[in-house]
C-alpha cells in the first residue's frame, strides 16, 4: 500500500481539482487534508448541490475554496488556476450509454475541455498536472472510451507543445473503483436486502478492482514519481463479477441480463499495441509517450514488458478471492 511522503510536491502547496465533487474528489481531499496539508485547495465543479453537501462533509476547513464553474469554460478556469501550483483533472462525462446517444456532450465536456485544462494549465503556470483515465480509453469500443482515449492523447502529448511554459503533464489510468458512484455496490446491497435476485451482466465477467482511498494515494505518488508525458497504471488484481455477488450476498440467487452496447467482458488498461512503450515496476506499469519517447527515461528499476504483452482484468497475475473481496468492502455476510 502507497504512503504519502513527508516530502511529497503536493506538502503545503496550493492544488485544483477539476471535478473535485465526484467520489475520486472527495477522498482525495479527505487524503489531502489529513496528511498533506495543503496550503490551499480548490474544488471545481459545476454542482452547487454537490458543492454544498461536501461542504458540510468538510466542516468548513479553511483549507478548502470553493469554485462553481465548468471544465468547458475557459474563463472560469482562467479564474479557478490563479495562483496554483498543482492540478488534478478529474472532471469527466462518464456514463457509457449516455454518450451513445448525446456524444457531443462527452466531446465538448471530456476532449474540448481538457484541451482547457491544458491551455489554462500552461498560461497559468502550474507546475505539474495529473489528469485522471480509464480503462475504457485501452482500445476503446464506445464512444465514452473514445473521448477519454483522446483526452489521454491531449495530455500526454501538451508536454512538448507546451514545453517553454515548464508545466508537466501526466495521467493516471485505473479500473473499476469500489465505493465509487455509479458502482454495483449500493444496488446488489440494496436488492439482496429485499430479498430479490440480482442481476449480472455476463457470469463470465471480470473486473479490475482498486479502492477509491488506494487510488487516492496512487495520484499523489504519481505527483512525486512525473517526468512528463507518461501514462501510469497501478498493478491492482482482478476479480470475478461472480464472487463479487457471493462477497456482498452469499447464496443469492442471480441471473444474466447480457452485456450492454460498449461494454466490454474484460477491462483492459494497457493495449498489446503499446506494449513497446510499457515498463513494469513493483506497483505499477509506466507506459512511456509516444511524442518524445526517445528522451524519456523510464523510472529506475523498472523492466519492458514482454512483447506483445496486454494488462487485461482476465489474464492477470494478481486475484481477490471471495474473502478477500468481503474484507475489502468491508461486509459482512448478508
């Protein structure tokens, strides 16, 4: 498990975070605030709900500043960035099925406005940016994945177009998040509680699986570990949709409801294309950017990939057994 340095870049420091009202936001301010003390840290969101529910949360910390704004509105970035030295962008449009049928949306909100973020990012004089990925973005089948896979490629690639402003720019790219919003957690509990069968896309299904706090960690170790350009993948283990259900609801019955248009049976979050680009460390895979790879030197330590290797949630090396999973999401049986 990723501790935080006592000399993390992030210490004392004044740090945005894009989307900051989602679940990935809230931990890591919660992680911020308890052992990082930042100097200054602003949430940015589009919510006013959101914002007030977490302001309570927070008990008012002083620490905290509050912007309403939309990661589509340069202007308001421009006002949100003053005076920042680090950002997370976590700010996304992310529901797989809405994108099919409203994709400009996800255009305007997950590619135009991380261009935004980079441009704001750059003109402002921040020091460093991590932008936050998926594994749909890994050879992507929906439209969702496409823009994220995009949005990577903006990222990734701004360290050379913007190279005289001395900004560095990452991203960090994990699986299925527990505890997340939007997760099958709260609905599998919520049915086995009334007695109901639960319903699984395809028993066949597999997942990555990293806990939200554990992810939080990983972004400000990122922070600490950036050269620019790369993309990082923390080594997580895999788990059956299947055991999933027995961890939350064992005994329950269950039934298939069949995969729905973009979903994929197995998350992937390395191609076998960019695997001549990957380096595997003990925690984590680093895959190298595709503008300036000759310069980049990969982190110490670390190994190629073999060829034509693929981070697929079903060919891992690392599994969470039913228990495993249980004490994960800290359950008891139902």
């Amino acid at each position: 498990m990723l501790e935080s340095s006592s000399v993390s870049v992030l210490r004392q420091s004044s740090i945005l975070v894009t989307g900051g009202t989602g679940s990935f936001g809230k931990t890591f301010v919660r992680h911020m605030l308890d052992h990082l003390d930042p100097q200054r840290l602003v949430i940015f969101s589009r919510d006013e709900l959101k914002q007030y529910e977490m302001r309570q949360m927070f008990h008012a910390d002083p620490r905290l500043h509050w912007v309403l704004g939309d990661v589509r509105d340069r202007d308001r970035l421009r006002y949100a960035m003053h005076g920042i030295d680090h950002v997370v962008h976590a700010a996304a449009l992310k529901q797989v099925d809405t994108a099919e049928y409203q994709p400009f949306e996800f255009v305007k909100t997950n590619i135009d406005g991380a261009q935004n973020v980079i441009e704001t990012a750059a003109e402002k004089g921040v020091r460093k940016v991590v932008a936050l990925s998926t594994d749909k973005a890994s050879s992507p089948i929906n439209l969702y994945g496409a823009t994220k896979m995009v949005s990577d490629k903006l990222f990734t690639s701004a360290n050379r177009a913007w190279a005289r402003h001395g900004t560095l720019f990452s991203v960090v790219r994990y699986g299925n998040v527990m505890g997340s919003r939007g997760s099958v957690v709260p609905l599998f509990r919520k049915l086995a509680s009334e007695g109901a069968s639960l319903p699984i896309t395809d028993k066949r299904m597999t997942r990555f699986c990293i806990p939200l706090a554990q992810a939080a960690k990983f972004v400000v170790n990122c922070f600490d570990e950036m050269r620019g350009g790369e993309l990082f993948v923390p080594r997580i283990p895999s788990m059956k949709v299947t055991d999933l259900v027995e961890a939350i609801a064992p005994g329950c019955p269950n039934y298939e409801v069949g995969i729905r248009p973009g979903e994929k049976l197995h998350e992937e979050m390395i191609a076998r294309e960019d695997s001549h680009r990957a380096f595997q460390s003990k925690d984590r895979y680093v895959v190298v950017p595709t503008v300036g790879a000759e310069d980049y030197v990969p982190p110490e330590g670390s190994q190629p990939v073999p060829e034509g290797f693929a981070y697929r949630s079903n060919t891992n090396d690392l599994w969470l057994s039913v228990d495993e999973l249980r004490a994960l999401l800290d359950l008891d049986a139902v």
